[in-house]
C-alpha cells in the first residue's frame, strides 16, 4: 500500500473523527436541554423527551463506537500496520477503504464474522 493513499486515508480518518466529536458535543447540548424540560415539562411532554433521550443515547452510543474504530485505525496508521486484516494478515482491498477507511478486516473475513454474529 503506496503512502500517499494513506496518507489520504488519515486525513479522511481524521476528518470523521473531528465530525463524529463535533455532533457528540451537539447531543450534549440537547441533552442538556431535554433534561432542562424534563424538568419543567407536563407528562406528555416527559414521555416524549424520554424518547428523544434514548434516540440520543443511541445515536452516541453509534459514533463512539465509530470514533473507537477510527482511532483504532489511527492506530494502525502508526503502527505501520494500516490496511491489512487482524485476522488473516491479507491486504485489505484499497476500494474497500476508500468506503471504510476504518476497515479492520479483509472482506471475507468481514463476511465470516457477520455470519456468525459477531
């Protein structure tokens, strides 16, 4: 794998890492402003910032396992180690992560731990 593709592949990382911290500190700010009407609200308006809540806790749940992911291949990047699977050792594709640049598997070994529910 030639440097200038990873190179490129750290600044996209980087990118979405500085993305993915940015729309954490925006759920953090209305959560803050849920938790201000919870305070104040009657219960219908209770119930449905409950559910705002929870669809917000979830949405950061998703971006901090992506933002472990991107660091984890920042990691790699470091490590001189980027773009080859953890489990079999094989190069993983370049088409592949230029869609998942946080790739950390080969697309059969992707295929292999979906099937088996991992």
């Amino acid at each position: 794998m030639d440097a200038t593709f990873i190179e490129e592949m750290k600044n996209n990382l980087l990118a979405q890492k500085a993305e993915i911290l940015k729309s954490l500190e925006i759920q953090s700010e209305d959560m803050k402003e849920l938790i201000k009407t919870v305070e104040s609200g009657d219960e219908a308006d209770v119930a449905s910032d409950a559910i705002d809540r929870t669809l917000l806790n979830a949405m950061g749940a998703q971006d901090a396992n992506r933002l472990q992911q991107i660091n984890n291949a920042l990691d790699r990047i470091k490590q001189g180690r980027y773009g080859f699977c953890l489990e079999c050792g094989a190069e993983i594709s370049q088409p592949r992560l230029e869609a998942l640049p946080y790739a950390s598997l080969c697309i059969d070994c992707a295929s292999e731990s979906e099937r088996r529910g991992f």
